[in-house]
C-alpha cells in the first residue's frame, strides 16, 4: 500500500476496488467495466456522504435471523447433527434454535377470536 495516501484517499480507494471486484463477480461486468464502475461508485458515496463519520452496522442480528429461519425450514425432525455441521454450531444451539422458532411461528391461544 502507498504510505503517502491518506485514510480518506486509501478509503475510497478499497472501496472502488471492492466494488470493481464485486461488480466483476456478481454482475459479470468486464474488468474495465468494473474499475470504472467502482471508480465512479466511489466519487458518487463520497459526492453523497463525504464529510460525514458514517457507523454502518453489520446487521447481526438480521443475519442470525435469516440463518435461523432457514435452519427452521431445513429441519426434519431428526437433521440436527447435519445442520449442525453445515452451520457450523453445535447440536444443542440447533436445538434452541428450532425451538425458538418453533414458539415465534407458533399461534398464542390469546390471539385465537373467541366464540360466543
């Protein structure tokens, strides 16, 4: 890496070229395409936000409830040791997992219309 960068230029930079790299991977676009896809990417984010200290969450807890969701949707009734291992978690988290969504998608009594 150049040492005469600054934190901003090296910032925008990483970033042009992660979006080239994912422009390149996800969309097919050329290399030329995804170097001046980025470039542009990045002037437009800091044309946008520049200026601004900006926190961008990583979405954990969005994440572990898709992965859970679909841990939900895979299970069986007797894979907990195969989704353990392809979620890399243990048997027992799966477990509490499946139970957990298995109470979250569950109808309350209490919510049930009452006949009269």
């Amino acid at each position: 890496m150049d040492d005469t960068r600054t934190p901003a230029t090296a910032l925008l930079t990483d970033l042009a070229e992660n979006l080239a790299h994912y422009a390149k991977a996800r969309l097919n676009a050329s290399p030329v395409d995804a170097k001046a896809f980025g470039e542009e990417a990045a002037v437009f984010i800091a044309d946008l936000w520049g200026g601004q200290v900006i926190y961008i969450p990583k979405d954990m807890a969005g994440r572990i409830r898709s992965r859970d969701s679909k841990i939900y949707a895979e299970f069986s009734g007797e894979n907990h040791a195969e989704l353990a291992r392809k979620y890399k978690l243990s048997f027992q988290h799966i477990h509490r997992i499946i139970k957990k969504e298995r109470e979250r998608r569950s109808v309350k009594q209490h919510n049930l219309p009452m006949n009269k």
